[in-house]
C-alpha cells in the first residue's frame, strides 16, 4: 500500500490508477516516438531524392563546361600545329637559303 505525504495509507485503487496512468503515458511516448522516426526516414529519404536530383543537374552542367573546355583546348591545339609546320617548313628552307647565299657570295 502507498502512503501519502499526510502519513495516511492510500488504497489498491490509487495504486492500480498509478499504474494505468503510466501504462498510458509509456505507450504514447512510444507513439510519439514511432511517430518521429517515420517522418525522419519519409524526410531523409526526400533529402536523398532531392540530393540525388540536384547532383544530376550538377553532373550535366559540369559535362557541358568540359565539352565546352575539350573543344577550346582542340581548336587551341589545332592553330598551335599548325603554327609548327609553318615554323618547320620554314627552319627547312634556311639552310637551302644559306647555301644560296654563300654561292652568290662566292661568285661574287
């Protein structure tokens, strides 16, 4: 039996009303609980999906500027090889020309 803070012994039904109030209060704090955990996972999982959806998006933009870039860089690479052969070419004509020259000097 329980006693009351004036020294008096309580009943079996204070007690049993006790135990129902906490049975009450335990089974909706497991609820509440439950309750939580369904709407964090339907909220996580529609974070993940937006997140995922998002990086897509990213991903395209981010292959575009690369093939905005790769096209750059080749048409860059293409003027600079063709800049080289002129050189070349032209690296291979001065020794004919020197050799005309030093010719035309010896004539002379």
């Amino acid at each position: 039996m329980w006693m009351a803070s004036s020294g008096r012994k309580l009943g079996r039904n204070f007690s049993s009303k006790m135990d129902t109030a906490i049975i009450v209060a335990l089974i909706t704090g497991v609820c509440a609980i439950l309750g939580q955990a369904i709407i964090s996972k339907a909220n996580t999982r529609d974070l993940y999906a937006k997140l995922d959806k998002q990086s897509e998006v990213n991903d395209q933009k981010l292959d575009a500027k690369l093939e905005k870039y790769q096209a750059v860089t080749d048409t860059k690479l293409e003027t600079l090889t063709q800049e080289v052969r002129r050189h070349n070419a032209f690296a291979e004509r001065i020794p004919v020309l020197e050799n005309r020259i030093t010719t035309l000097e010896g004539k002379n």
